[in-house]
C-alpha cells in the first residue's frame, strides 16, 4: 500500500515572434523545466511468502509467529531531479520563382544545459550518525547488503485484503553494543549522480514544389552535440552515506549525432499522390540509462527508415485516405531491467566472498558493477491506412489501421559477454562455497549463504540471473513482447451550429487492440499471443464564444467508456 510515487513539474516559456516583409519569420523562444519525482518501493525480487518456522535443533526460542504465513519486502527509495533552460531561435522564408516553382527554408539553433541528478536507496540499518549496523570498508562506495531491512507483514489465509507486504514506514529500532540502529535508506553503491549536460542542436530543412506543385520534395538535416560532465561518487567525510564526489573534477564525454530525411511526393492526377519518406538517424545518450561492463551510460542508437504508399483525395476533398508500408531498423536501443537480476546477484556472490575471507575489499569493489539497462536492436515493418471523411459540413468521420510485424535482435550482448565471465570466476573457488555445501554434503547448507533476499547459494544467484537472461533474449529473432500485430480505431465527431444545441460538439469511437505477444514458444521457435481488447471511448465539449478574437472550449474526454477490465493474458 505504501508504494508510491510523487511527481513535481513546472516548467515556463517565453515566445517572441517577428515578421519581416511578407516572406521572412524569427522567432526566439526560452523554455524553464523543473521536474523532480520521489518514489518508494519494492525491488523487481524485494518481496517473497513464506511461513515462520522455527528451526527446533537451533535451541532458540520459538517465534511467537510460528505457523503463520507473511509477506516479507526490501523497499527502496528512488528520486530524480532535473532543471534544464532551453533557448532555441527559429527562422522561415518563402521563396517563388515562377517557372521554378516555389520553396519554403527553415533553420533553428537551440542550446539547452540541464542538471539531471538521480538517487537509489535501499532501507538499511543505521545509527543516528550514519554508520551501517555492517560498517563499509575505508574508501568503498559499496554499502553491505547485510544491512537490508525486510519489513514483514503476517498476513490471514483466504483474507485477501491481508496479502500485502510489510509498509517501509513500519519504525525499526535495533541496539547493538550499546548503539541504536534504525531504517535509513541508503545509496547501496555509485547509483548516485549529479551531471551537467549542455546540448547543442542544429536544423536546416526545405520543402520545394515543381511543376505547379505536382512534385514535391521535402529534405531535412539535424545535427545535435552534447557534452556530458560526469562526477565520481565518494563517501560522506563524517558518515557512510554514498555521495556525489564534488572534489574531484568531472569526467567529460563529447557525442555528436545527426538525423537526415528526404521526402517525396508525386501527383499524377489531382486525386492521386504517389509518396516516398527515407530517414536515417543517430541518437544521444541518456545518462539515466547505464550499461555493462563499465557501469557508464549507452552509447548512442542508430536507426534508419522508410515508407511508401499512396494518398487518395476523393469527392472534391471531402475524403481522404493514405496507404503506406513501412520499414525501419534500430541498432543499440537501451531498455530498463538488470538492477535485481544482474546488478543485485552479483554484489551477493561478491559479498559471500568477502566474508569469507577468500577476496579483499578492492578485489570486491573492483569487481562491483552498477547497471540498469540493457542494449537491443528492433525491426519493423508493416502497413499504415488512414481515412478521413467530411460526411457533412458538421460530421466528420476517420478511420486508421495498421498491421506491424517487429522483431528484437542482439538482445543484451554486453550481458551476454560478461556474465559467463562471472560465472567462471565465481565457479574457481570450487564447489564447496560455488553450491554452499555443508558439513552434511546438501546445497545451501553451508556457511557460505547470500543475504538480502539471495538465493540458497551463488549457484542460486546464478541460476537466478540465468533466468533472467533466458527471458530478455527468449525474443531474440522471433518477436517483440508487448508489440500488437493488427490495431485499429474509429472515431466520429458531430458539431452542432443551430439551435438550442449550437456550440456542443459530440463524438465517440471504438479502439481494437489485437492480441498482444506476451511470451515464447522456446521449443516451436513461435511467439505466444496474449487476447485482443475493444475499447469504447467518448467526449462531448462546447464552445464559447467570448469576443471577436477569443474562444473558450470546454470538452470532457472519456476513455474506455464501458470500463473494460479484461487483462491481457
């Protein structure tokens, strides 16, 4: 109940515009942006059933508890918080040459300097001075996990309302030597960050019409460089809190990406176009997104694309309609995931170690990484209808479908390069703590036991990231989970002009979602298509008519109108 998330956003813009002559518009415009979100909650495996057994060969107590079933989670804290000032300055002309037809230039500059800073944090256990209950070593920016709190909850078998987990607002106080410790949440590692970004940006583009407007071509070309100054992570001088390192100097990356398209349409009759759009583009990095196997960001996307197709204009403009197919191909995409299943097992396996005496603190640290994404690249292809129709001089009606095949491919190989390379060192301090075997010959039941939600060994944790790994790449070549094949949609919309009803407009519409792919088929090589969904929508408004120049438009917008619930299964 106690997961949340809260969201601040405020941004203000100023617009100056300037016509010069009949052909030639400027504009300057600066733009303020101050968002920052705070969320609590549970990590993608921070949150496990059990029951409470009290062990009767450990010669403790029994739990007051035992018997009973609860839900048991690690909570974490999440904030973000970015300031950006965007000043951009946009031109036009409009040129005509008579025989030569006649051409539209633009061009823009923008230049923006953000501060994005972002914290993750887990509730550990800490004394009112910052010290962990499990001290960090001198010079680590690692935090033990053997400081996690799990906050449980008992729950009652068969009354639902009790199955949630423990709330991270549950007081935790614990006296050890004499001290009191209770739950703080603490950055666990170098998920800490105070960036400076400056982003330059440059756009020419044109679009020409030939031959009394039946050739029309259309070329753009955008260019952005950005700068990243990256700081380091320390730890607080007084505490053992994980903190941004101001004292030493930034580490500066350079990036530079461009975006070039060209258009083309063709109008062999005054009813017909035949079109053509190609693109090519190189995107910049995210600094929120960081990779393996140097815990730093992604290195840009690259993509190209192109669409082709035919636009129909019918009954003196009243109708019309587009069919297109389209083709497109991203290379380096970044998509969330690896923290609870990459990240988070490793820090364990590393741990188990250490304790054991069998590394030392810098083997450990060095060998730490910090990861929230993983790379991929994405195909599609498909077709695009559309239809617009002007039924009446108040009713209009449109139509749009599409049908799209997409695939994933060389899904995470910079996991896929490291991992095995974990996996072999940890598998070289033999089989006694790879399988934590005990004094009675079983798996986990040696000393050598993961903490903080781990599994029963690090071959647990292994298996655990194998998992993982098996699920993300399960698409790899076949398919796209979360794509729709076919999606469609109608919408109508009718204006009343007179009459006690002048002014209200009223309209409606039903979407269809087709099956959505949901899984893989691992043996048949084939995807597994979860149900479809149709989705009724509505919305009514009037307007208002307050001078000569001003309009007042009040509308309310009703999505998924009959409340449909059904889930995608």
């Amino acid at each position: 109940p106690d997961n949340t998330r809260l969201t601040d956003y405020t941004t203000w813009s100023v617009f100056l515009e300037q016509r010069i002559g009949e052909n030639f518009n400027i504009e300057a415009a600066f733009n303020h942006l101050d968002t920052y979100f705070n969320q609590y909650d549970t990590t993608s495996n921070g949150y496990r059933f059990r029951p409470d057994i009290t062990d009767p060969t450990l010669g403790v107590p029994t739990s007051p508890k035992s018997g009973e079933y609860f839900y048991e989670s690690l909570w974490t804290r999440r904030w973000r918080d970015r300031i950006a000032d965007t000043a951009r300055v946009t031109a036009s002309y409009e040129l005509e040459l008579e025989e030569f037809g006649r051409h539209r230039f633009a061009a823009m500059y923008e230049t923006q300097d953000s501060n994005p800073k972002r914290e993750s944090s887990f509730q550990f256990l800490a004394n009112d001075e910052g010290i962990l209950a499990t001290p960090t070593a001198p010079g680590s920016i690692s935090a033990s996990g053997r400081n996690s709190i799990w906050q449980r909850n008992y729950i009652t078998l068969g009354d639902y309302s009790t199955y949630t987990t423990g709330s991270w607002k549950n007081p935790v106080s614990v006296d050890i030597d004499g001290d009191t410790y209770t739950a703080q949440f603490f950055p666990r590692n170098a998920n800490v960050t105070d960036d400076d970004v400056a982003l330059d940006s440059f756009l020419v583009s044109m679009q020409n019409f030939w031959f009394d407007g039946r050739v029309v071509t259309t070329y753009g070309y955008r260019e952005d460089d950005i700068t990243i100054e990256k700081r380091g992570q320390t730890t607080h001088p007084t505490n053992q809190r994980i903190v941004v390192d101001y004292d030493t100097p930034p580490e500066k990356f350079d990036f530079s990406g461009g975006t070039t398209t060209f258009g083309l349409v063709v109008k062999p009759t005054d009813w017909l176009s035949l079109l053509y759009n190609d693109s090519d583009n190189q995107g910049l990095p995210d600094v929120n997104k960081i990779v393996l196997p140097n815990s730093s960001f992604a290195d840009p996307s690259e993509g190209e694309g192109n669409d082709y197709g035919i636009m129909l204009n019918l009954m003196e403009g009243r109708v019309f309609a587009r069919i297109a197919r389209f083709e497109s191909s991203m290379f380096g995409l970044a998509d969330f995931g690896n923290r609870g299943n990459i990240e988070s097992p490793n820090i364990r396996a590393l741990d188990v170690l250490l304790d054991a005496g069998l590394i030392d603190q810098a083997t450990r640290d060095a060998r730490e990484v910090v990861t929230n994404t993983f790379t991929y690249g994405r195909e599609s292809e498909g077709y695009e209808a559309q239809i617009t129709a002007n039924l009446t001089e108040n009713w209009s009606l449109r139509f749009n479908y599409s049908k799209t095949d997409r695939i994933r491919f060389n899904v995470m190989p910079e996991v896929l390069t490291w991992f095995p390379e974990q996996v072999e060192y940890w598998q070289s301090f033999g089989d006694e703590i790879f399988f934590n075997i005990g004094d009675d010959g079983e798996r986990g039941s040696g000393p050598y036991t993961p903490s903080s939600g781990g599994r029963d060994s690090i071959a647990g944790e292994v298996e655990r990231a194998q998992d993982y790994i098996d699920n993300r790449t399960a698409f790899d070549g076949i398919g796209d989970q979360g794509s729709r094949s076919d999606s469609a949609n109608i919408f109508t919309n009718y204006r009343f002009t007179e009459g006690a009803l002048a002014g209200f407009n009223i309209g409606g519409g039903v979407r269809y979602l087709g099956a959505m792919a949901v899984a893989v088929d691992i043996p048949n090589a084939s995807l597994v298509w979860g149900n479809d969904k149709t989705l009724v929508d509505f919305l009514m408004g009037y307007r208002l008519k307050a001078t000569d120049k001003v309009d007042i438009r009040f509308q309310l917008n009703i999505r998924n109108l009959l409340n449909e619930r059904d889930y995608t299964i």
